[in-house]
C-alpha cells in the first residue's frame, strides 16, 4: 500500500475532503452551528488570551467577580452552567495564584464571597483590553448591524 505522499501531486484520497460532504441537513441544525461556532471562538481566543494564560472559563470567572464583588460560587457556577465541584478545583487554582480571594459573608457566616486580589483584577484590565479586537476579528463575516443583531437574538434565546 502507497502512503498518501507517494501517490503522486493531485492524487485523491480515497476518503471525502471536509469541503466535499453534504452538510446541508447539520447547517439547519442551530444546535450543531451553534457547536462548530463555539469551537471556533474557543480557538481563537486560546490563540489571543494564550499570553495572559486566560481560559474562556477563567476569563468569565474573572469577569462575573470583577462585576459582581462579592458573588457566592453557587452563583457563579450556575451562571457558568459548571458543577460546583469543577468550580471549586478552578477557584483553588486561582486562590492559590493570588488572582482571588475568598471571604466569609457578614450576613451568613456559612456563606463565601468571592472577590478579585489587585494581581487578578489587573488580569482582567489586561484580558478585557483584548476583547474588543478579539471580538471584532471573529466577527468579522458580518456586518456591524449583523453582529448586534447575532447578540440580540443569542441574549434573547438565553435570558439569565
């Protein structure tokens, strides 16, 4: 058998490019767009936030605390649609980082608030100067009009 470089320039494969199959029926299918957008977004953004060793999760984390001081990790587990036991790991990491910091509730001694360290609040400054041009760039296929209107409708499909 022939490895696929001794076949020789313009030989086929004998197996259909990603270009050749019929998608129709996945490109009605919001859920599986949706899914292929996400991946897409994830891509460039390890590419983009990759100095700053933000995830998409951290980022959000980061993000919820910087605007909500004081949030409970319930909270933000809900919101980030995470189980509380995968948030607690990412909040350790981050403690113990510096980048957040954990205080009891006065109203509820049994309760934690969560708020962001100087070190973790410049990490978002910095990660939160990236996102306007990130966002452009991967948005780029649709008009200024289009991209408002994609976040209309995203924000109307998920209320919170």
């Amino acid at each position: 058998m022939m490895s696929s470089k001794a076949r020789g320039p313009g030989a086929k494969s004998a197996q259909p490019s990603e270009t050749s199959l019929d998608l129709r029926a996945l490109q009605r299918t919001p859920g599986f767009m949706l899914r292929l957008a996400q991946l897409k977004f994830f891509e460039g953004f390890y590419e983009e936030f990759a100095a700053l060793g933000l995830t998409p999760a951290t980022y959000a984390i980061f993000a919820i605390i910087r605007d909500n001081p004081g949030v409970p990790p319930s909270s933000l587990a809900s919101v980030l649609r995470l189980r509380l036991p995968n948030l607690i790991k990412i909040l350790n990491e981050l403690q113990s980082s510096g980048f957040i910091k954990r205080n009891r509730s006065k109203a509820d001694r049994r309760a934690v608030e969560l708020m962001l360290t100087p070190k973790g609040a410049k990490l978002i400054q910095d990660g939160a100067r990236l996102t306007e041009p990130y966002n452009r760039k991967m948005l780029a296929p649709l008009s200024e009009s289009e991209q408002r209107m994609l976040l209309e409708l995203l924000n109307r499909m998920l209320p919170f």
